[in-house]
C-alpha cells in the first residue's frame, strides 16, 4: 500500500477546456525542456560550480545543497504595473526518491 496525501486538496476538480488542455501540455514539455537544456549546460564542464554573484546558498543536508536565486526577474504585469517572479531554487546533489517523496514529505 503506497503513501497518500497527508493533507486533502481543498480544492474542486479544475475544468479545463481542450485548448486550455493542449496550451497547458505544451507549456509543461517546454517548462521542462528549458529545465533539461539549463541542467545539461549547468553539468557541461564536469565540474560544476554555483555562480554565488546569482544563487544564494540556503542550506544543505546529506550532500545535498539549496541556494536561492539573488535577484528574480522583474517583467511586466498584464495591468502595466511590475511584477517580480517568485525566486527559482537550485539544487545540487543528489536526493534519493520519487516526485512524491519530493513534494509531500518534509524538506530539508
């Protein structure tokens, strides 16, 4: 019997229609293109280090490290008023687990 969430979504079901469907599926394969093409160029050299001018170090565990992105990118809203983007995070090391262990179980 595997693990369940620990917490109910207090959310509805969300209805999307086909094109919100297919827009969303292709945001989400070049979300994680982007993601794959950043790590590879990021592990390129064989040797990789965290430029700490952009990523602030957070905390690490187990050989695992967090640092938070410094500066995150300002763009303009639909409104015309500034918007700052939540901060990326990077993770160095390696974590054993799956995507579940990741996303409801405590972090470091």
């Amino acid at each position: 019997m595997g693990k369940e969430r620990f917490i109910p979504s207090p959310f509805g079901e969300l209805i999307l229609s086909d094109a919100d469907k297919v827009a969303l599926k292709d945001f989400a394969y070049s979300f994680f293109e982007e993601q794959v093409a950043k790590y590879e160029e990021f592990i390129a050299d064989g040797c990789p280090k965290v430029n700490e001018q952009v990523w602030k170090y957070m905390k690490s565990k187990e050989g695992t490290r967090v640092y938070v992105e410094r500066n995150p990118i300002v763009r303009e809203a639909q409104m015309g008023s500034k918007a700052t983007d939540y901060p990326a995070l990077l993770m160095t090391g390696t974590t054993w687990g799956t995507v579940d262990d990741c996303m409801f179980e405590p972090t470091i």
